[in-house]
C-alpha cells in the first residue's frame, strides 16, 4: 500500500507512538496516508480507537516480524 509519510515509532512503549502519530498526521494533507511502525502491542486497540476518534480512516494493519504497521488516511 503507497503512503506520503513514514513514521518509525519502533522500540517505544505506550503513550508515545499515539503522541508520536498525532505529530505525523499533522504534517500531511488531508486524504494522505501515514504509515505507522510500532513494536508496541498496545498500538492496535489504541490506533484503531484514536484514527475512528479525531476522525481519519484506517485503511490496513499488518504485523510482521514483531512489527505492526498501519496505515492512516487522514480525514
């Protein structure tokens, strides 16, 4: 999947890869795609509720080698 931006929030614990997401998604159009990477596992229910929440789309979420990855279309 194309994305516009990637955000490496890997080897960081709760809250920072949601605080770290906020930033990113600020720094991009609306209807662009940020790519999330995050080891933490807390990641899925907290992306997936703060995306619906302010309002932008999750478009995908893998995991692969310990490494979950989303992408976020902002609305």
């Amino acid at each position: 999947m194309n994305s516009n931006k990637v955000l490496d929030a890997k080897g960081v614990a709760c809250p920072m890869p949601i605080v770290k997401t906020k930033k990113a998604i600020g720094e991009i159009e609306s209807g662009q795609v940020l790519e999330v990477h995050t080891t933490d596992k807390g990641a899925k229910n907290d992306l997936t509720a703060w995306a619906k929440s302010s309002g932008h789309e999750l478009l995908k979420d893998t995991e692969e080698n310990g490494v979950l990855k989303f992408w976020i279309k902002k609305g």
